[in-house]
C-alpha cells in the first residue's frame, strides 16, 4: 500500500508543475467583448485544438518519464502496486495539470488582428475541447512499465532457449572452438 499511496502522491505533485507548464507553452483563443458577453471571435481558431495538444505533449512526456523511472525503483520490489499507482497518479495529475493550467493562465496571448476591427479582443481562457488528452499521461506511464517488463521477463525467461539452453541443432560447423 505504500509503494501505491507514494507514486500517487509523486504523480499529482507533477501535476501541479506540468499545469505550469501546459499553461507557458499552450495558446489562448481570442474572445471579442461584446453587449451579450465574451465570445470566440475566430470560430476557425486552432487556439483550441492547440492547447490540447500540448496537453497531450507536456502529459505524454512526463508518462514516458514516470514509466521508466517507476519501473526503475520498482524492478526488485512490488511492480504491481507502482504500475497501479501510476495509472491512478497518472489520471489524478492529469486533472491537477488540468486545474492548475486553467487558474495560472501564465501564457502569452497574441490576440491583435484577430477580429473585426473595432472590437475589443481579450484572450480567452485555458481550456480543454478534448478531454481524452487527459488519458495520455497514465496510458503512457502504465505502457510503458508493461512494455519494460514484458522485455526483461523476456530476457530473463528459460523459455528463451530451448531445450535446457543448447542450441536445438547442435553447434553449427565452423563456429566452434576447435574448428579455427
């Protein structure tokens, strides 16, 4: 239960720190102040898509970095209750990355010669259109473990050669020690 509750814990303490980050790199979308409210002046924008995929690209690589380094510290010890903890740590620092993007808007935004002229244009908000992104960080994290481990199970497997380790043809003429 340890092993679990610390990854976790390490997990949404990076998602706090990816939220900064998604929100340095990731693009606001212009919104035009009008009599009814805010609204999105460029309906066309890629301000949006744009944000989840940097998203997408600040979660990914932290669920690469978190796979590894859980397979890591984990190798001798209790790999089940790490793979467990980084796809729940992974999901929870997802949507902490997510909160804390959205309240830290850190980001630069280029609004001017966004829409009609005349119309005051503020930067619009943080946000996600697509929420699948959220799955990446843990997707990727958890993948990964299993991809680490099925490559050293593998390698480690008396199954690798058969027949007690011998070769199943005998050794190949030419190739042994007597033969150069």
């Amino acid at each position: 239960m340890r092993d679990f509750a610390v990854t976790v814990l390490a997990l949404a303490a990076l998602g706090a720190a990816a939220g900064a980050v998604w929100s340095l790199l990731a693009p606001r979308p212009p919104y035009a102040v009008t009599g009814q409210g805010r609204v999105l002046a460029d309906p066309t924008t890629q301000a949006l898509i744009a944000a989840d995929g940097w998203f997408a690209v600040v979660t990914g690589v932290l669920g690469l970095a978190c796979g590894v380094a859980g397979y890591a510290l984990s190798r001798r010890r209790r790999p089940v209750a790490v793979v467990l903890g980084l796809a729940a740590g992974g999901l929870l620092g997802s949507h902490l990355a997510l909160a804390a993007g959205r309240a830290l808007n850190l980001g630069a935004a280029d609004v001017a010669g966004s829409g009609p002229a005349g119309v005051q244009l503020v930067p619009g908000p943080l946000n996600l259109t697509a929420h699948g992104v959220l799955y990446v960080w843990p997707t990727l994290a958890a993948g990964l473990f299993f991809a680490l481990e099925a490559v050293a199970g593998y390698r480690d497997s008396p199954l690798r050669r058969p027949f007690g380790g011998e070769e199943p043809y005998g050794p190949l003429p030419g190739y042994g020690p007597l033969d150069r």
